[in-house]
C-alpha cells in the first residue's frame, strides 16, 4: 500500500463557520512535514479529517488509496497518531497501556523494545496516573509508532518534553523517516517545526498555504526566516 497522503479542496466547517477552506494537500512516502499555524488557526481539525476522525464538508482525502472517513478501521491499522491531550487506561502501567494498544492492532511484539525506541525506562511498573506530562507524552509517542505505522500524525508532539527528550525525539523522527515513514506533525512552535521537518505549510485564516522546502527557506530568508515565518502565520483570528 501506498504511504501517500492525498488531500484535494476541503472544507470543514463548525456552527457553518469555515475552519478550514479549500485546502489541498499532499505528503509522500518519507516525507516530514510540519503544519505551522497560530492557536486556533485548524491544526488539530486538519489531522483529524485526515485520520478519518472528522468528516470534510467538501473535497477528497486519500490515505492508502481509501477515504479515511469510509475506510477509518482500515487506515488507522497503518497510522500512528498523537492528537489532543492523549488517553490512557491511567490505572494501568505505560507497559499495559501499550500491550492494550497493540492486542487491539494484533500484532505481537516486544513492548520492552517500542518503549526503549523513546528512550523510556521504568515504566513498567508504574501506573499511568503517577507519570510525568513528558514520560505521558513519550509513552504516547511509543503507543502511535507501536504497531509499525506507515504514516505517523502528532499533534504538537514535544508538549511537556524537555529539552534531552526533545533532542531525542528528533532523533527518533529521523529514523522514522529513513525507514520510510511519512511523518506529518503539528506545532506551534517555530523552531520545533524549522529543526525537525523537510517541508512546511502554514495554516492562516482557514488557508494552508503551499508547502515549502525549508532548505530552500533557509537559503532564501536567512536570519530572516523566524520573522517571514511569523508574518505567515500571522492574523488567523476569525
Ligand atoms: N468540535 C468542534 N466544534 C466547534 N468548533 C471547533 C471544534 N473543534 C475545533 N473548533 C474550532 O475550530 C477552530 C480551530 O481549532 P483547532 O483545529 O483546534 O486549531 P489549532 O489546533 O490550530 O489550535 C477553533 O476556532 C476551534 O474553537
Ligand atoms: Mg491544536
């Protein structure tokens, strides 16, 4: 199957006001991408239609050749995703929550080795309510690549890391990406976005604006680029 993701003139609308208006998109096998826009601006709406969880009040999303919408059961099998604050069985131990997750994908795997991926030790024996938001976090990371996704979908992925664990999940995205994964991430944050992804597209006023290399950026803006950056972001308020 394809690792492509296709998307073609949506809309998404809440209370008939336009969040997102005729956006089109497209990511290829290995690709990361960094979806950048002020809070607000349809990040979170926009990985939603993507992983089937909303449905687009106009145009076409293709995942795998299927419309997640149609096919959602299908698609998730090979999409690891991080949206929203995640939800864990927080009486359970990170290493149960995961066995949870991946007896649910059926597929058998050492749950030692997903956990040590995200360089997460201890806990084993520690029961989700009693974690840090960053061991949260990570354990989330480790859930959505558990099952060998295809394509991975975070949503602000480094909220509550710190900075070793940010460097390290870098890292981690970077292998992703090597081995062919599609990685499309969300984020407010500048500089997560410009450290970490190939390409970028902005998403201001219910816009997403064409992805650009950030090679390319760099060589054009300079210095300059946090601010070109920041002026594209800018004025999303409805
Ligand atoms: N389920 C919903 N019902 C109504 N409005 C929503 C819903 N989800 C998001 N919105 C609105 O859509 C806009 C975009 O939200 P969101 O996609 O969460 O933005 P971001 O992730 O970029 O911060 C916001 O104005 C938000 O209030
Ligand atoms: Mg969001």
């Amino acid at each position: 199957m394809e690792n492509r993701v296709c998307v073609v003139n949506v809309t998404k609308e809440f209370d008939q006001k336009n969040i997102l208006s005729h956006v089109s998109f497209e990511a290829k096998e290995g690709e990361i991408i960094g979806i950048l826009g002020e809070n607000g601006a349809g990040k979170t709406t926009f990985l939603k239609l993507l992983c089937g969880l909303l449905k687009p009040e106009e145009g076409e999303i293709v995942i795998f050749n299927q419309n997640p919408w149609i096919a959602r059961d299908k698609v998730l099998k090979e999409m690891g995703i991080l949206i929203d604050t995640p939800i864990f069985y927080e009486h359970l131990t990170g290493y149960e929550n995961i066995q949870i997750h991946l007896s649910y994908m059926g597929i058998e795997k050492d749950i030692n080795e997903v956990l040590k991926t995200v360089k997460l030790f201890g806990v084993e024996e520690k029961v989700v309510s009693k974690c840090s938001l960053g061991t949260k976090q990570k354990l989330a990371i480790a859930r959505a690549i558990s099952h060998n996704p295809k394509i991975l979908i975070l949503d602000e992925p480094i909220n509550g890391l710190d900075p070793v664990a940010i460097q390290e999940m870098r890292t981690l995205f970077k292998t992703l990406k090597e081995q062919g994964i599609t990685i499309i991430l969300a984020s407010h944050i500048l500089n997560e976005v410009l450290e970490t992804v190939d390409k970028i597209a902005i998403l201001s006023k219910g816009k997403l604006h064409s992805l650009q290399n950030i090679t390319q950026l760099k060589a054009k803006y300079g210095n300059q680029l946090e601010s070109y950056l920041i002026q594209q972001m800018g004025g999303s308020k409805r």
